[in-house]
C-alpha cells in the first residue's frame, strides 16, 4: 500500500476538486440564461436555457442532486481565480509527489472537458482514471505515474441518447489541440470511427457492450463518434466520482469509483484476448484494493457483492482475479466482503509435515501449511484439545505429542476453516474449542476412527 498524504494536502485537494468543480459549472454555462426542470420516467433533469437568433436553446446540465443543486444556486457567484487553482496543483505535484500527466495528453483531456464530455457524463477510464485516485484517496499509489498517451473516454448509449446534448465533432475538438490528429478506420467497418490519433496521443472511445459479444462500433451521439462495446463496461461507469487531473489550472473530471475500477482490473485481467493476465492490471487492482479495505471497506463490499451477483461467469473471473493477488490483499478484501477463499478456483492448501510446536504466549499447538506458494499459520487451542479430546490432564508435551499422532485430523479441520469459513486473518487460521464440533462433521469417518489415543 502506499504512503498517506498528509491531512493538510488532502485538504488541499479537496479545496481544489470544489474549485475545480465550480469554475467547470460557470464555464459550461457562462452566457446569460436560466435552468429549468424537466421530469422523465419520474426523474428530475436540469437544463440550461437561453435565447439565441435561432430561438430558445438548451445546453444538458444533468440529473438533479443535492450538489448540482448548490452548483446552481451559487452560479452567479465569482468563479474561483485561475492563480489560485494553478498554486494548488503545484504544490499537490511538488509536496506530495502525486501525478501529473504529460502536457499533450492534459491539454487533450482539458479540450474534451471545455466541448462538454464529462458534463454529458463521459467518464474517464483506464490509466489516467487510476493517477486521479492518489489524491481523492488521500494516498500515493504504486505505478502511478507510469505515464501514458493513450485517453480512453466511456459513455454508455443510452445516455447519450437521453441527454439529447452533442459537443462540436469530436476530431474538431482533437484538433484544437494538434492538427495532426486524424480519424483511425474501425476493423470492423470502415466507415466508422471509435479511435483518433496524432503524432503521440490516441484517444479512444467505448461504451458497455450489453447484448452478445461483438465488434460493431456503437454510435454515441452525444459525442458525434462511434465507441467500441466492451464487456463489464457497464460495471465500471456506473455513478462514477468527479475527481481533478493535474494539469495547469486542473481539469474537472469523471472517473469511475475506485472500488467499481480495482473489481473490474480483477476481471478484465483473466479476460484478455492473449489469454494471460495484464501485469498492469494486477498491480492497479492490488494496490487499490490494499487501500480500500481501510478506506471505503463498506463500499468495497457493496461493489463486490454487485459483481459477485452478476452470474457465474462474474464469480469465475473475480475469483481468479483473486487468486493472482498477494495473499495478505487477497484475505483482507475477503474478509472485508465476508467470503471464504473457496471463491478462488483450486484453491488448496499442501501440509508438508513441518515440525509442530507448542507456542506459550498464545496457549495453541501452531503448525504450518503451503497455499499457493505461501506460507501459512496454523494453531489449534489448548482450549480445543481439552474439551473435545480429552488432554486437559496431558500438560503440554502431552499436548503437542497427541497434537503429531492425530496431525492428519488436525491438518484437514484446518484446511477445512481455511478454505471454506470467513476469512478471520490473513495468511492464517486458527481452531478455536466453539468450532470443532462444526468442523468435525465435515471430517471423513476414517480420520476419526483412527484417531490416537493420548
């Protein structure tokens, strides 16, 4: 996990993302006009309206909350200034060490945030997506500040239909910020584009993938492009999180929640087409996740239990996601989501008849097992070895002698708790007296039967 960002600069960030925030709302919506509510299929919508030559026009605001309603109310209002904006991005890059994406790549994410693209609830995906979560979960995170040229915008269809709102043509916007960018023909149909790049940035187009699988570009015509549809797309953008990229004045962004994003880098990553997981896509999971299970551990839990719920292949995919995980991040989400390790596909764990000792702080019989070439700790309680078989008057070499006569029994009741029961430590797991009648029903009869006498 990495290095928490002190509570002064965390604010910083704070006061810059509302800074942000409001001068993105003024901008959009500078001429003289009014907003007005419409309701559809029983949910408020705000728009912008104004009189132009043409007649009455309306600008897309969105759906009405609590915030947007505050972003209206205080519309008139100065917006906050330039300088100030631009000093707490400084200082958030230069005291904290969080990223900053390449100059080309920032002004290409700032014209497609001036044509409208995050408040038409574009959302930002991919690796830039992932640098914004250092500051929003107040801590830096690994590779971070891999740098990137590729832009990767998700919009869902039926958005950009709904909002009935359409930015400049997308190449147009492109090439405010470089005449060499250019439309890339889609494989699929030539005439159609989801893709533009110049001379050293890409940026692409997607949206969720709902039916059966396909190439088939989708038309977004809140953006006057085409998308490439993707599978578990839909997971990820949905209720995404304003957040700032750090470039110049910083850029009002929409990113999807971290916990929606580290859950779909698991899945994603045991789906490539080349058939081998994405280092990159472990390691963004990884450390989001390690991070997550103290910072937004109720979060956490309600996105993987949407996940888990999405049908088999879900559950399969996030398991072996799982089991590419370090075990420690792997049992402490698990734990967090109250599931067992069972969730993880072939999950076992070897006993290779380590020498067993009695551990005196801790009053158990502790012995070792192997899962997945990790170590793991095991103890059984003296508690446990009393009452159920009989060596309360065995002292504790008695204890521990009993303990190597029976190890197979004890052995498979820990295999048992460690794969099938909640996950109570990581990397561990220990037999308490409670548990034993519970855990020798699921032992077979003849572990039992030839259980050694004291």
């Amino acid at each position: 996990m990495g290095h928490e960002i002190p509570l002064v600069l965390q604010t910083a960030y704070a006061e810059l993302l509302d800074q942000v925030a409001a001068a993105a709302f003024a901008d959009d919506f500078s001429e003289d006009g009014n907003f007005v509510a419409k309701t559809i299929k029983g949910k408020k919508y705000w728009y912008f309206e104004r009189k132009s030559e043409e007649g009455w026009k309306q600008k897309y605001v969105g759906p009405e909350t609590l915030e947007l309603l505050e972003k209206i109310v205080n519309h008139k209002k100065k917006k906050s200034e330039i300088s100030h904006r631009i000093a707490l991005v400084s200082t958030l890059i230069r005291s904290t060490s969080l990223p900053r994406v390449q100059p080309k790549v920032g002004h290409v994410i700032s014209a497609l945030a001036k044509a409208g693209v995050f408040r038409l609830r574009g959302v930002l995906v991919g690796t830039i997506a992932y640098q914004t979560y250092a500051g929003m979960l107040g801590t830096r995170l690994p590779i971070s500040a891999v740098q990137t040229g590729d832009v990767d915008i998700a919009q869902a269809a039926d958005i950009s239909i709904a909002v009935k709102d359409r930015t400049p043509p997308m190449l147009n916007v492109l090439k405010q910020t470089d005449q060499t960018f250019r439309e890339v023909p889609h494989t699929y149909d030539s005439r159609r584009t989801t893709s533009y790049v110049s001379s050293s940035i890409r940026v692409d187009f997607l949206t969720p993938n709902e039916g059966k699988d396909t190439d088939k570009p989708k038309l977004l015509p809140a953006f006057g492009t085409d998308a490439q549809p993707l599978r578990f797309l839909n997971f990820l953008i949905r209720d995404p999180e304003p957040a700032v990229v750090l470039h110049e004045a910083g850029i009002f962004v929409l990113v999807p929640a971290p916990q929606r994003y580290a859950i779909h880098k698991l899945i994603v990553a045991r789906c490539r087409q080349e058939g081998s997981p994405k280092k990159k896509d472990i390691q963004q999971a990884e450390a989001l996740l390690g991070l997550l299970v103290i910072k937004r551990p109720h979060d956490l839990s309600q996105a993987w239990k949407e996940a888990f719920g999405r049908g088999k292949t879900w559950r399969q995919l996030l398991g072996e996601g799982m089991g590419l995980l370090h075990i420690v991040v792997r049992d402490s989400v698990l734990r967090t989501v109250n599931a067992s390790r069972s969730v993880v596909p072939n999950l076992d764990v070897q006993f290779a008849h380590m020498s067993a000792r009695y551990d005196f702080e801790r009053d158990v019989v502790s012995f070792f097992g192997e899962s997945n070439g990790a170590l793991i700790r095991c103890a059984i309680s003296r508690a446990s070895l009393d009452d159920h078989f009989g060596t309360d008057n065995a002292g504790k070499e008695g204890r521990l002698e009993f303990f190597r006569r029976n190890r197979r029994l004890f052995e498979e009741m820990a295999r048992i708790k460690y794969l099938k029961w909640p996950v109570e430590e990581p990397g561990s797991v220990l037999i308490r007296t409670d548990e034993v009648p519970e855990l020798l029903k699921e032992i077979p009869k003849t572990l039992k039967v030839s259980l050694a006498k004291i």
